[in-house]
C-alpha cells in the first residue's frame, strides 16, 4: 500500500486514513495531564468508527464520505 500525500498509517492500531484530518479524529481521549504517566488517548475501535459513518474505500483506507465514498444502494 503506498502512503503518499496526505495519507497516513495509524502506528498504533494499523488503520489507513485517506486524510490526516481522519486521522486526527479516530485518536480519541486526553493526553496525559501534568503529573500523570499517561492519559485515556486512544484510537476510535473500527465498529465506533463504522457506527460513525466512516467507511473504507474501495483500496481500504477510512474515509469519513463525501467524495471519496458514495453509500451502496
Ligand atoms: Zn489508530
């Protein structure tokens, strides 16, 4: 899978995003507040991404609609 532009791979759940903004927005939860080791920050799970409306393309990277992705009949 080539990752040009502004495609990106997930290094922490694997996912392909078609945009960077996709991406920005399946990492969920908060960083890590001053003084704690670490925060809640997360990936969005593929069924709450779906339950979003988000799909993959035909070439599998997410997509969040419009004209990358045209809903089945
Ligand atoms: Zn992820």
């Amino acid at each position: 899978m080539n990752i040009t532009g502004s495609r990106c791979q997930c290094t922490a759940c694997g996912e392909h995003f078609n945009r960077v903004s996709t991406f920005d927005r399946h990492r969920i939860g908060n960083y890590a507040a001053p003084g704690e080791w670490s925060g809640n920050r997360g990936c969005m799970t593929v069924e709450e991404m779906t339950a979003k409306g988000w799909r993959t393309n035909a070439t599998g990277w997410w997509v969040t609609g419009g004209s990358f992705w045209k809903p089945q009949p």
